[in-house]
C-alpha cells in the first residue's frame, strides 16, 4: 500500500509537472503570434507602416500588453537591452549575461528554457531585423511561482493520502477483526479437537462466505464425531463379540481331558465357535465393503425369476409353513447377489423367530415406481422400542435370547445393502402378532 501511495504521488507530480509546462508554452506561444502579427499591421500613432522602425513596434507591443503573472517580455535592440515589462526586471535575467549576449545575436526564432535558483525558466525569441537594426522580442515566463503551487498540491496530496490510508487501515483491521475472529475460533477448535472430544462447535453468526464456512466445519465436525462414535461402538461390541467365543474355546481346551467321547464334543464346540467367528468376521468385512463405491455389481433383473428363486433357496433354511404371496413382473437394475444376501438374512431373522409350523411368507410387487420384496412371518413380534435399534450394528430385540447362530449383523447388512440401492427397509411389526420386512428400491435411481 505505501509503495502504491508513493508510486501514485510521484505520477501525480510529473503529470502536473507537465502539464504546467505544456501551459506556458501556449501561453508564450501566443504571446509571440501577436508580436508577430503586429510586425504586419500599421502603426496606430501614425496610421503608416511600421517600416524600419524597430524601437515603435517595441514600444507599441509593450505598451498595449500586460504580461501574465510571472511573465516578463523584454526588448534588445543592437545587443542591448531596449525595454521590458513589467518594469522590475528578474535578477537573473540581468546577471545572466551569457545569456543576453546569446539572445542579442540570434538571427532565427528560438525555443529554449535555463534553470535558476527560483526554477525553470522558459522563453521563446524572435529576432526583427529592418535594415542595419537588429532587434530581438523575447518572452519569457518564471515556472517558480506555479511549481510551488504544484508543489503545495502534491503536498496536499500526500497530507489527504495519509489521513485516508490510516483511517483505511483503522476501518481494515476492525472489519479484519471482525472477519477473521470466526477463522480464529475455527483455528482454536481445530487444535482443540481430539478423537475423544468432537463435541465443540463454532456459533453461527451472519449469511457470508464466513458464515458459510463455519456451517460446513461444524458439519464436518458432525459426521465425525457420527463416525468416531459409530467406531468407537464397532470396536467395543466387536470386541465383546469375539471375546465370547475365544473365552469358550480356551475354557473348554484348558478342562481338555484324556476321554475320547469328551474330546468329541469339545472339538464339536470349538469348531462351531470357531465358524460363528468366522461368520461374523465375514460379516464384518460384508459391511466395511458397503462403503466403497464398487460394493455393487448391477445387472437389469427379471423381478419374476428372481423372486421364484428368492423362495426356493428360502424353503431350504427350516421347516416352516412357506408361501409365495405375490410376484410381480417386469426389470429392475440391481446386483442380485447382493439382494439375495438381504433378502435371505431376512428369511434366516424370520426363522430364528419363528416355530416350526408358524408361516413365513414372501412375495414381492412393483407399485408407484418402487420394486418391493418383503418377508412376512407369524412369530413373536418386535417391541416398539426396538424397531429402530435392532439395524444397528450388534443389536439384538430386548426380548430376544442370545442365539449363537449370529451376532447381531444381519439386519444392519440388510440395511446396508439396501442403502447401497438407493433404498430403504421399511418395518411392520407388532409383539405377538409377526413382522413384516419390506426391502424398498425406488427404479428410477437403477
């Protein structure tokens, strides 16, 4: 900014500068065109040519012309000083006599300018010759007087300058401060945040870039503390969940005996904890895929087919009294491997509910733009309270016993897999009275 101011005072400066000069030239300039017109006229006193009498045309020009203010004409005639106006003759034009002899002997027009100590000095000649009398008309003009005044703007200028550049920089740095207090708070909250502490956030003020800003972090700040907790709740039941079955198998290996029918059954034991752990560890690695972008492989699906096949791999799980209660017909983009594993975990939820003898229905059906495919069973119900809870990760009904077949994993894949689809699963269920599951894909995102 200083430099800017600088870089603007000095172009100022010369352009004032210059242009002061262009104007005295003009004005000398017209001074000379009306001596010289006056050469060509008569003389007023005798109503006759001037003719070879330089000293009239002299004294006529300097009688009938008031020169401007630091303006002096002077007259030479023969090499000397004839007349001048005004009367007060400038020191440095009679000590300057280098100069004089210089303009006495001139036999061409001149244009010129010397310096003094007072400034420049800029002067045009004329030299008038009749016969053996040489005479010179010059006009000369002092730039003191206007270059102090140039001067004093300049100086004006820069006075204006200042004041305007501090009272800029007072208004800067309290709107700065006003500005940049968001960023500060945004830079302490950064620094504060931990993966233990996410629960600071940064208030709201205003509808600018700033404001805009601060909503976005604390957004951010949201989806993290969302994630860290998600984590932090992954690790501890995950831990939890594999502690059970690692904590079985060294008890029953360390009371391991010599008796054949007792090894039997041990080695039984473990090997069923051992695939219960290996399930989950599938299951685990099932929903950490459901994050990446190439977790589905889509295909057009004939909804028919699909649910024919739906219900003859379900038959299969337990004997239950199965119904195909609709099929609906048409194309759907999914990737049907993926939808199977959704649809099966919610036969096999529907089985470990349900008694032998209790119905499991499944159908499906195209209505308002949305493939539906549901899984309706007679069994026990789910509580109000937990119908939101049990998609969670290791969520299990509160009246639910704990089963070894699964850990909790296989409502959230289904919610997983469905979310993928752009979809949702929708949940119909009463205590004593059955549920029904419906997986919900919207064809318009296929």
């Amino acid at each position: 900014m200083v430099f800017s101011a600088t870089v603007a005072i000095l172009a100022i400066r010369q352009v004032l500068f210059f242009r002061l000069e262009k104007r005295i030239e003009r004005s000398l300039l017209q001074e000379m065109k009306e001596f010289q017109q006056l050469t060509t006229r008569i003389n007023p006193k005798t109503n006759q040519p001037f003719g070879d009498d330089i000293r009239s045309i002299f004294n006529v020009f300097l009688n009938t012309n008031i020169p401007s203010d630091d303006e002096f004409l002077l007259t030479l005639l023969n090499g000397k000083i004839y007349k001048y106006s005004p009367r007060a003759l400038p020191s440095w034009i009679k000590e300057n006599y280098y100069l004089l002899e210089h303009l006495a002997q001139l036999t061409k027009a001149e244009r010129g300018k010397f310096y003094t100590i007072d400034g420049v000095v800029i002067y045009l000649a004329q030299p008038v010759i009749r016969g053996k009398t040489h005479g010179v008309f010059v006009v000369l003009q002092s730039t003191a007087g206007e270059s102090w005044e140039v001067a004093e703007t300049v100086f004006v200028i820069i006075q204006v300058m200042l004041v305007v550049a501090i009272l800029a920089s007072l208004l800067a740095w309290v709107i700065a401060g006003r500005v940049l207090t968001p960023l500060r708070l945004l830079t302490e909250t950064t620094r504060s945040i931990s993966e233990s502490d996410l629960m600071r956030r940064i208030p709201v003020k205003g509808s600018d870039e700033i404001a805009e800003l601060t909503i976005t972090f604390n957004e951010m700040l949201q989806r993290l503390q969302a994630a860290f907790s998600s984590q932090r709740d992954f690790i501890d039941d995950a831990s939890h969940e594999l502690r059970t079955p690692i904590t079985i198998i060294r008890g029953h290996l360390e009371l391991l005996g010599e008796d054949p029918q007792e090894r039997r059954e041990t080695i039984e034991l473990v090997t069923d904890e051992l695939d219960r752990m290996s399930r989950f560890v599938d299951d685990l690695l099932l929903l950490a895929k459901a994050e990446r972008p190439d977790f589905l492989k889509l295909e057009i699906v004939e909804i028919s087919s699909f649910t024919k096949e739906l219900y003859a791999k379900a038959k299969t799980l337990a004997h239950r009294n199965w119904c195909l209660e609709a099929v609906a017909s048409g194309r759907i983009t999914v990737d049907p491997q993926r939808l199977t594993q959704a649809i099966i975990n919610l036969v096999v939820n529907a089985t470990q509910h349900t008694q032998e003898g209790d119905a499991i229905a499944l159908g499906s059906a195209l209505t308002n733009g949305k493939a539906r495919f549901w899984v309706r069973d007679t069994g026990e119900g789910i509580s109000f309270c937990d119908q939101k809870r049990i998609f969670e990760r290791f969520a299990r009904g509160s009246s639910s016993p704990r089963r070894s077949e699964g850990a909790g994993l296989g409502l959230a894949i289904v919610k997983k897999i469905t979310e993928a689809h752009s979809g949702w699963v929708e949940l119909v269920s009463r205590p004593l009275g059955g549920s029904t599951f419906t997986i919900v894909i919207p064809l318009k995102s296929n």
